[in-house]
C-alpha cells in the first residue's frame, strides 16, 4: 500500500510540481522584465481603484462604522470587478499563443519524442501559460485583503471573486490549449479566439444585464428593478455582480419548478459558474491528453477538412489549386486576397449578422413592432456592436500585415525589389481596406435605406435623419482607416505578430474608449446642439447620437424644439471631425512612409 | 567592374561583422565567397543587396552607390537568400508573377516571362502546386526563378545549396552554369567548396569580417600549397622505406597513412625524382608516387588557420 501511495505521489510529483516544462518556465521566464511590468501594472492598477475608491467614500469627512463597511464593500466591488476585467483580458493574452505553439516553436515534435508522458506535456504546457496569470490572482489577495478591515466584505464574497477570475483563467487556457492539440490552430485561429472571449462576454453581459425578457420573474429585483438573468451562471461578470449582492438570486425554495442542477444554478450563480468551466476544463484538459499524441500533426489533413472536403471540389491534402490572377499592385492583391481567403467562414458571419441584424429591426420598426424612440436606440446600440467588431478585425488584419512578412521572411525579398516603401504601404493600405470595407457594408447600407426609406408612417417625423446616414458612413471609415494606420504602425515596429495585435487592439480599444468616455461625458453634461457638434468627434459618440439624437435632449419636447439646430450643428461637426481624422490618418501615414526604410534596417541590423 | 567595395565596414555594437573590405568583381565572373559561419559573407550579400547599410566605407554595384542610389541597383541584381521566404496560400505561378509584378512586368509580357522561367528552372509541370508544398529542391529553383525574372545583370545566391540533396545540389549547380554561359555575374557563398571549385572563376576568403584572399582560384591554391608532399606506395617493407627517408637530407617529415609513406620536403619545389631514385637503389619497388594534391577545401583549411600570411 505504500509502495502505490508512493508511486501515486511520485506521479503527481513528474506531473505538476516537477513538470520540466512548468520548472523551466517558472525559473527562467518569470526573470523577464516584461513580466516584472505586467505585475507592477497589474497591482497599481488594482491599488489605485482601491484607493480611489476609498477616497471617493469617504469625501473627508468624519465616517460612521457603518459607513465605512459600506464604502469598504463598495471598494471591494471595484475592485473585484477590476480584477475580473483584467483577468479576462490576460488570460487570453497570455495562452493565446499556445494556439500555434506546434508550428511556431518547431521544439513541439521534439518534446513528443521524449519520454515525458502525454499528462506532463498538456498540464506544462497548460501550467506554464497559466502560471503567471494565477501569480498575479494571488499577489493580488492582500489588497482584496485590505478591503476586509472595516467589515462589510465576507470571506465567501472575497473567495467567490477570487474563483470567478481563476476559473475563467482555467478555461480560456484549456480551450487554448485544446486547439493546440488538436492541430487545428493557426495564426488566424489566434485572433478568432480573442474575438470570440470578446463577443461571448460584451454580448451575453449585454443581454443578461439590459434585456428584461431574460430575467427570472422569481428573482428578487435590485434597487434599479434589475432582475437575475438566465445567463448568469454562464457569465462572469454577471455571477460576480450576484457574488457582490447587487443582483440577487431568486431563493432555493422558489425554484421549485425547476430541476436538480437547473434549480442549484440559478440559486447559487457563482458556484454553477465556477462549476461548470472547472468540469469544462477537466474535460478539455483530459482531451487534449488524448490527442496531444493522436493528433494531427502539421501538413496532415484534419477531421474537419476531411469533412469539408464533401463540399468542396479541392481534396485536403492536395497541395495544388488554379492560379488567381495578380493585380498590377501586387501588396494590394496579396492582402485583399490573402485575407479574403482566410478566416472566412467567420468574416463572412460577421458581413452577413451586419446585414441582417439592422435590417430585420427597420423590418420590425416598419411593421409597427417598435416605437419611433425605441428603434434608434436599439438601431445605434447593434450598428455599435457591429462597429466595434469591424474596427477590432481591420486592427488586427493591420497589425498582421508586416509582422507577417517579417515572420515568414518575405519582407527581405519585397524590399530588394524596385517597389518603393510608399508603393509597399499604400497597396497595404488598399488591400486593407479592400478586406475592411465589406465589415462595414453592413450596417452603413441599411442606415442609408432607412434614411432614405423615410418615417414609417405618415405624419411621422423621420426614425433616422438622412444626412446621419451618410455623415455616419464617412466617419466610420475615416475612423476604421485612422485604426488601420495606427496597427500598420505598431506592426512594422512589433517583430513577432502576437505582441503586435495584442498592443495595437490595446491601444485602439484603449484611445477609442478614452475618447468616448470623455466624449460621452462632454455630450451629457452639454447636450442639444453643442452636444450634436462634440458628438462626432470621439467613435462611439458618434454612432450613437448620429443614430439616436433624441439622447441629447432631456425630453421630447427640447428635442422636437432642438431637432433643426442639432442637425445644423451635427452637420458642421461632422465636417470637422472628418476634417481632423483625416489628417490625422494622413500625417500617420506620411510618418509611417518616412520610417519605414530605417525601421526595417533597423530590425535587421539587431 | 561590376561590383566593388572599398573599406566596407559594418558593426553590430560592439561586434565588427566587415572589416574594412575591399572586393573588385567583374562583370560575367563568378565569384565563390567562403567563410566560416558568421565571418560576414550573408552581411556583404545583404549590403550588396541594398538590404543593409554600410556602418563605413562604400559599395558599388553596376557604378551605382549602395545607400545613395539604392532605388536605380535593385532593378539591377537578384537575390537569393539562405532561407525560401514563403507566403501562404500561393501556388508557383501566382508567385512568380505577384515578384513580376513588383519589377513592373505587366499585360503579356509577364505572362511569356513567367513560362520562361518556369522552363529554365523546370517547373512548368508544378505550376499550379503550393509553395510550401515543394520540396527544398524545388523551393530553390522557384527562389532562383523569382530573381530570373527581370533578367538581372548581378545575381547574389546565400548559400543556394544548403540543406540539399546531392540531385538538388547537382541540379542546381547545372543550372548556375547555365546563367555564367548566359553572361551574368554570379556572387555565391557556400560551404561546399568542391562545388565552389567546380562553379567559379575567382574567389573570395573572409573570416572574422576581414577578407584573407581574393583572386583567381589557381592562385589560391597556388598559395595554400606551403609544403611539397609526395606520397609514395611501396610494396613491402614500408617501416624500412621510411627509416631510409627519413634519414635523407631534404626531407622534413615521413609519416605512414594507409599503407602510403607522406613525406614532407623541406623546400618547396625540390624536385622529388632523387627520392624515386633513392628508393629504387635500394631495391624498394615503387608502385606509385605522386604528389600532394591542394583542393580548394585544403587551402580553405590553410588559409582560415593563418598558415599563409
């Protein structure tokens, strides 16, 4: 018996704890600057929220016991969601990369020609894309700790929160690592990955949080009449905001119309949530152990292509296809074509969701099935949605563009050619926005319809003014093309491309919504026709009072009272904001022609 | 003089890749560059590829300087580099004519170049196949397609037989043979000197970013050969010819190396017909004598050791 307890032990010793992989990460990656950074950032910006916090409770005066519990579990909701919010960010940032590990790293095929067993080759890979995740969870507990002197946070509560971002944590990296395994990653996969966590948490956390068709009757409501969603067990943030006692759960004993597992999750959301992606994990984890050694390797067709290939006239496997024809730019014709090609199913969703969506609300609206102030709010928070996703894809696509010449070593060739750098970064530019241009197609074609079309019914003033239309359509794409610019930048200065689309996407997201808040801000404490004008300078500003202006007026009255002036007013901003981006796209574009040549000599001679 | 460099030198920091070199190629030559690995032969090619600038000194190819008139050489040279940079999802004849297309051949004109190349380099029949399905083989008679394109005067190949098999390298090398017959001027670095040999007219030996050598191959190994050696097989009583050797005046060196006797001259050019003489008074049969044979991998070996000064 303790011979096998021993042997039992001396397993799991090789599996985790003494993992060659795990121990050669812990030991040599974790010396890295970049990471000493990341901890230091990721900590301030924790400290600060608390601090914040902290100060804004208390508003130097002298505080009850009560109210400092209070402002402390105020804090300590911040807080927990500031921690969620990056660690839902980190998380894929940091596993994302495993996704390609087989090809990248060509140490793939060497390490399953070793003895380490399948077990200790997922959980060090797994582990080691995990651990520096989980070190800042926990470097992170004694600030969570502090919010626990005045009273008013629990233990429970602090261990919830802590749970919530380590499962989520878990499960982005198993679904990584699955991919991995199953040799169906490519680079592409990577940025359909991070799409994915993105679309999967903005729009259930949307739905959830503001569709009331999706609440429990039986759950109690808050103090803004916000019920539990069905969703919720299935959304972190959604189960951290019942951890935090701002939704509430419907009571055990009034679920009784429900089954087992059914009844235990909507009672107690966090606990399902953190249950169901442990399980989840398990299961994709203990996968990948089956297939980390079956699996496909690189150059073998996959499962998928094999089935594919019933619908298509090209076999998997099959390494020829008709030549295209090239287009007198050849960049222009490699990035339009190139990208066109790849990721396709996914691009043409998200073409095809961007014509349909607006499309079945004018239907709905036109039909009668929405009321003149409810359609352009719904109309501008889809139009949003679709905005934001086409301006992430042209980001990324642009932020992928040199690294990826760099990586497969063709920009040496391109540059030993008689095409200029100028002629290099327009037909970029070209193929961009060839490829970016149907991502926006969507819903820019419909809000000219609409606008157009004209009012539903007669007497009715118009739902959409015509001139928002195509205001709105130039600003989107001076504004998706300052976006590209900006990834074109970061991608000819970034050498490998996952540090490229990870910065450029950060930043993008980052100044766009920077630049929002503080427009929002303006918009609100101004409103009527300084507001119409302010609006089109920041992105979501923009789309959302060019669609909806009766968001600027208190009422309907100022706004039947104002229309005239703001669209005067809508008009003139519209102009200069379009005036303003594009220049600033132009002198981006201009620097980026100036450096090019001595960036790329630059990296060469390193 | 096509190609010509005059105290060209590049740092890397603290590190000295080139070193104050000078190279004078002509026109139609072709030209072998050696070195140990990381002597400075891919930066040269990259300087003279307009990849690179020089840290000092100035290159010139086809009368034009490297940095100043970069834009008027590049339509002028082909590259080749010691990898086959790949874009996906392209088949051979989109991606000889996406390059045609970067050197402005357009309409019918790329067309008729694109089948050109395609039956130099024998590609016709995988036209239509993956680039990253071919093997290393095929990947670099596409490499070398690619720069044929707009019929350069100056080709650079880094290391275009690296990671070949012996029909690739074969192939290879009869096609590089083809393009000295057709005129152009050929910059190759190698490690396989026996094929160097065999390809070129002049040759170049650097190590540690200084150039050691510079000329013709004969005077290469001209150079290289510091010592007379014979070698010379008897057929009995080979420990017995050698104690008589290496008694004789004039005689370095005897070593025994596979049933032979090596011996070694104290003077370069000693007429060895006394040591055949000598051998034969003393009732030695001879069965061959020959002498030391100097290849160019030898006076590589030679040369790079600092043996020649």
């Amino acid at each position: 018996m303790n011979q096998v307890l021993y042997k039992l032990w001396l397993w799991f010793w090789h599996l985790l704890p003494a993992n060659p992989i795990l121990v050669r990460v812990v030991q040599v990656a974790s010396r890295r600057s970049r990471h000493l950074w990341l901890r230091i950032g990721y900590l301030g910006t924790l400290l600060l929220v608390v601090v914040f916090s902290l100060a804004l409770s208390s508003s130097g005066r002298s505080a009850s016991l009560a109210d400092l519990a209070k402002g402390a579990s105020q804090t300590f909701s911040f807080a927990s969601l500031a921690q969620l919010a990056m660690m839902c960010f980190l998380a894929p940032a940091f596993t994302a990369a495993a996704i390609t590990q087989e090809k990248d790293a060509q140490t793939f095929n060497i390490l399953i020609s070793t003895p380490l067993s399948s077990g200790q080759i997922v959980f060090g890979s797994l582990m080691s894309r995990l651990y520096f995740v989980i070190v800042l969870l926990i470097a992170g507990l004694p600030i969570f700790l502090m919010t626990m002197v005045y009273g008013g946070v629990t233990t429970a509560q602090v261990v919830e929160s802590f749970a919530l971002s380590a499962s989520t944590a878990v499960l982005t990296g198993s679904v990584a690592i699955f991919i991995a395994m199953m040799g169906v990653g490519t680079r592409r996969t990577i940025f359909s990955f991070y799409l994915v966590i993105a679309f999967y948490l903005v729009a259930i956390y949307l739905v959830g949080h503001y569709w009331d068709r999706s609440w429990i009757d039986s759950s109690p409501a808050n103090l803004s009449a916000r019920k539990m969603s069905w969703l919720t067990p299935l959304h972190p943030f959604l189960a951290l905001q019942v951890a935090l006692d701002r939704i509430h759960a419907p009571p055990y004993e009034r679920l009784v119309e429900h089954g087992g597992m059914i009844r235990f999750a909507l009672a107690y959301p966090s606990a399902a949530y953190v249950t169901w992606t442990s399980l989840a994990s398990l299961c994709l984890t203990l996968s990948s152990i089956f297939f980390v050694r079956r699996g496909v390797k690189t150059g073998e067709p996959t499962w998928v292509g094999t089935w594919l290939d019933r619908f298509r006239k090209q076999q998997s496997g099959q390494r020829s296809r008709p030549p295209r024809t090239v287009w007198n730019n050849p960049v222009a014709w490699r990035e339009a074509t190139g990208r066109a090609s790849g990721g396709g199913v996914l691009r043409l969703a998200i073409i095809a969701i961007g014509f349909a969506g607006p499309l079945t609300l004018a239907i709905y609206y036109w039909n009668g099935g929405m009321s003149i102030t409810t359609f352009p709010q719904w109309l501008s928070a889809l139009v949003l949605v679709q905005f934001a996703l086409a301006l992430i894809i042209a980001t990324n696509t642009a932020a992928t563009s040199m690294t990826k010449e760099k990586e497969s070593q063709t920009m040496d060739l391109l540059l030993t050619t008689p095409l200029t750098s100028n002629y290099i970064l327009w037909g970029k530019l070209r193929g961009l926005v060839s490829f970016a241009l149907p991502l926006l197609a969507g819903p820019v074609i419909v809000l000219l319809l609409i606008g157009f079309l004209g009012p539903s019914r007669a007497n009715q003033p118009p739902a959409i003014w015509t001139e928002s239309a195509v205001e709105l359509s130039a600003l989107v794409v001076v504004f998706t093309a300052a976006a590209c610019v900006l990834g074109l930048h970061v991608s000819l200065r970034a050498k490998k491309t996952v540090m490229a689309v990870m910065y450029s996407v950060g930043l993008v997201v980052v100044v766009t919504g920077v630049l929002s808040l503080m427009g929002t801000a303006f918009v609100k404490s101004s409103g009527g026709e300084f507001g119409a004008f302010i609006a089109p300078f920041t992105p979501f500003t923009c789309v959302r009072y060019l669609v909806d202006p009766r968001g600027l007026f208190a009422t309907e009255k100022d706004f039947t009272q104002g229309a005239s002036a703001a669209r005067v007013a809508a008009a003139f901003g519209c102009a200069c904001a379009f005036s303003l981006y594009l220049f600033v796209v132009w002198r981006a574009y201009s620097g980026l022609v100036r450096n090019f040549d001595m960036t790329l000599r630059k990296q060469s001679g390193l | 003089m096509i190609v010509e460099t005059i105290n060209l030198t590049k740092r890397y920091g603290k590190l000295t890749a080139l070193d104050n070199l000078h190279l004078k190629i002509d026109e139609g030559e072709c030209f072998g560059y050696i070195g140990p690995n990381g002597a400075g032969k891919t930066t040269t090619i990259k300087i003279l590829s307009t990849l690179l600038q020089p840290t000092w000194g100035e290159a010139r190819v086809c009368g034009h300087v490297i940095g100043y008139e970069s834009r008027k050489i590049r339509p002028l040279i082909g590259y080749v580099p010691d990898f086959f940079g790949a874009y996906e999802d392209m088949v051979v004849r989109e991606y000889l004519e996406f390059f045609a297309s970067a050197y402005n051949i357009t309409g019918k004109q790329r067309t008729r170049v694109v089948n050109d190349v395609l039956e130099l380099t024998d590609l016709v029949y995988k036209h239509d196949a993956l680039v990253d399905s071919l093997s290393r083989g095929m990947q670099q008679r596409l490499s070398i397609a690619r720069v044929l394109l707009h019929d350069p005067k100056v080709l650079l190949l880094d290391e275009p037989a690296s990671g070949l098999d012996p029909r690739a390298r074969i192939e290879i090398r009869e096609l590089l043979k083809e393009l000295r017959r057709m005129g152009k001027t050929i910059i190759i670095s190698s490690h396989i000197l026996h094929e160097l040999a065999e390809l070129c007219t002049t040759v170049g030996i650097i190590e540690q970013g200084k150039l050691l050598f510079h000329g013709p191959l004969e005077e290469i190994i001209r150079r290289a050969r510091t010592t007379s050696k014979i070698s010379i097989r008897v057929t009995e009583q080979l420990d017995l010819a050698a104690l008589l050797l290496q008694r004789t005046k004039g005689i370095k060196n005897v070593e025994q190396l596979n049933g032979s006797l090596v011996v070694e001259l104290k003077q370069q050019g000693h007429d060895f017909s006394a040591i055949a003489r000598l051998l034969l008074d003393n009732n030695f049969k001879i069965q061959e004598i020959k002498e030391e044979e100097v290849n160019l991998e030898t006076a590589f070996m030679r040369l790079t050791k600092g043996i020649v000064q």
